[in-house]
C-alpha cells in the first residue's frame, strides 16, 4: 500500500472522530412547571388538657427528713403473771418491758424517774424487777427492753449501743461513789430492744435495779474516744516519719 493511500486513509478517519464528537446532544423538552395546592385538612373538635399531679412516693413519703423526737417512758409500775404458760415473755402492762421467766411466777417491774433521784436528767432508762408471787427464793429472769421510742435520742447510732447495766441501790443517792457506778450485763441488742437476765429474790439486793444506757460501742461501730498520744508515729510506704504534731511543737518551743 502506497503512503499516499495510507495519507488519506488516516484523514478520513479522524475527519469521522471530529464529527462525532463536534455532534451535538439533544436535549429532552423542558416540562413546563406544576403548581402544587396546598393540603387541606378537616378539623378536629378539641379540648383543653388537664394537668394531673403525680401521685406520692411511698420511698419519698417514708424518707426521713430528721430524727424523729425521742418520747422517753413515763414512770409506772405493773405486775406480770409469769406462770401461765412459764417462760413465755409477758409485758409489763403499757411499760415497755417483757419479762419472762420459768422459775418466778409474779414479777413486779417498775420504771423509774432518774430525775427524783440524785441521778438527774442522764440519758438512760431506769428500772427496778422483784418478785411479786410471796417467794423469796433467787430466780433469773429475761427483761427486754423497747427502746424505739428514744433510740434517736442522741447521735452516735445511740440505740444500736444501749446496753443493760447493773446498778447497786445506792447508784440513786451517791451515783457518782466508785461503788455505786454499776455493771455492765451481757445484753443482746436487736436494733429496737436490748435483752438481758436478771436475778432477783432472796440476797442483799432482791429487787434488781438496771440501766438501759448506752456504752462506748455497738455492732455498728466504736465510738471511744481516739488516743492523742504525743509520741506516736505514723507511716508511709514502710518508711517510719515521726509525729508531725511533735515536730511541731519542737520548732514552737524554738521561736518562744
């Protein structure tokens, strides 16, 4: 093939690619715009709501806001029958004490009032057992003591650390003699009464007379006092630092 024929060849197809692609594309008609209406809608016959309040919490209700009054028992006295059947607890008419016992038959429980005694106004609960059914013989009994009503009297989870203590009669003329501080006796506290035993009958001292009190500590904690010893030391790490509180008072002495 001669390069004349191949000359013209080539121009012809290139004058084919320039006519296609210089073609122009047709357009589709342009519609002619739709105006829309706006929807209609039918009305609805309403009426005004009305706000109705929440009904209460009964966990909001029940929440404390503060401690409540502490109502301490009034002074009384009441005679228990213990004999039918024995050993069951019996309160102590409107006192709030129970006692129980299978060796006494008649009880008699008194409840105190500290302030007509040399004892004064003290944050504790006075009471006074003896047998009321003629015997003079020496039983236990078991008192239980409902201090829900003043188990708010004071801070320190007071009721929780109430406790019975034992207590000489001489405890409500000279409370404050070294023989007539009283005892502690093992004591079982539920977190709304404190229990006990007793003895009471024959002995120097057949009534039994006892203290709803408060001791130092309970099952929920120890309130005594901290030690502020001086000569203490604290520790960090394992390293041993001397007490800074006597460090200090060392530098003071300096400056005096």
């Amino acid at each position: 093939m001669s390069t004349r024929l191949v000359r013209r060849m080539a121009a012809v197809l290139v004058a084919v690619l320039v006519a296609t692609l210089v073609q122009g594309v047709a357009m589709p008609a342009k519609a002619a715009p739709r105006r829309l209406t706006a929807q209609v809608d039918a009305s609805v016959p309403v009426r005004d709501a009305v706000a109705r309040p929440y009904a209460a919490d009964p966990a909001e209700v029940a929440a404390l806001r503060a401690a409540p009054a502490a109502v301490w028992p009034k002074a009384g006295t009441a005679v228990v029958d213990l004999s039918s059947p024995a050993g069951r607890a019996v309160a102590a008419g409107t006192l709030p004490v129970q006692v129980a016992s299978r060796a006494v038959g008649r009880a008699s429980v008194e409840v105190l009032d500290g302030r007509k005694t040399a004892r004064g106004a003290r944050p504790e609960l006075l009471l006074r057992l003896s047998r009321a059914d003629g015997v003079a013989t020496s039983a236990d009994v078991s008192v239980t003591v409902d201090y829900s009503g003043f188990r708010s009297a004071f801070g320190g989870d007071f009721g929780n650390r109430l406790r019975l203590v034992a207590l000489p009669e001489c405890a409500l003329s000279t409370p404050d003699a070294p023989e007539c501080v009283g005892t502690p006796v093992r004591s079982r506290n539920t977190g709304s009464a404190v229990t006990a035993d007793a003895a009471i009958g024959d002995g120097p001292q057949p009534a039994a007379l006892l203290a709803v009190r408060a001791g130092p500590e309970g099952s929920t904690g120890d309130f005594k006092a901290t030690d502020l010893a001086g000569t203490g030391k604290w520790e960090v790490g394992g390293e041993q630092r001397p007490d800074p509180m006597k460090s200090l008072s060392r530098c003071l002495c300096k400056l005096i």
